[in-house]
C-alpha cells in the first residue's frame, strides 16, 4: 500500500515536471522510477531547505512530506522500488566542509 501511495506520488511530480518543462519527456518516458532517484531527491531536498529558511510557511504541507519520506526510507520499499529517494540538506556548512574551506 505504501508503494502505491508513493508510486502514485512520484507519478503526480513527474506529471507537473513535464508540465512545465515539455522537454523533460525524454527525462520520463520509457525508464523506471529508480532512473529518476537524483532528480526525486533533489525535489526533496528543496522542500525541506525552503522550509528551513521559512519555519512558518508549509505548516500542513511539510508534515505530509515528512511522513512521506519517512515512508520512502523504509528498508522495505528502497529495496521494493530499486532507490533511495532520501538525500542530505545542502548547506553553506556542509559544502564549505567538502571544499575544505
């Protein structure tokens, strides 16, 4: 049930990426949803980033979102669905420690 719902969730937000971007379709058409794991974790990682630096906006929506990736990082279904769809928060920190700054 909790692959449907994510399979279902992952579909909605390809959907809305061709709509905005026609030439995406190449992107989409024909490969797995494991193909498209960076591109997911990116979507993610956005979110969560935009709600970090606005704690008072995406009150009901974050949540949701939350509960959703805690769903997809179950062992279970990263093995079922073929990806982790989970990927750190890019910070200034974090990518001043990886350029040894």
């Amino acid at each position: 049930r909790i692959k449907a719902q994510l399979v279902d969730t992952f579909a909605v937000l390809s959907g809305l990426m061709l709509a905005v971007r026609p030439q995406s379709r190449k992107l989409i058409q024909g490969r797995e949803l494991a193909d498209n794991a960076a591109w997911f974790e990116r979507i993610f990682e956005v979110g969560r980033r935009h709600k970090i630096m606005n704690p008072d906006t995406m009150r009901s929506s974050y949540g949701k979102l939350m509960h959703l990736l805690q769903d997809a990082a179950l062992p279970d279904i990263c093995r079922t669905m073929g990806a982790d769809f989970i990927g750190s928060v890019q910070t200034v920190a974090a990518e001043l420690e990886d350029l040894d700054a």
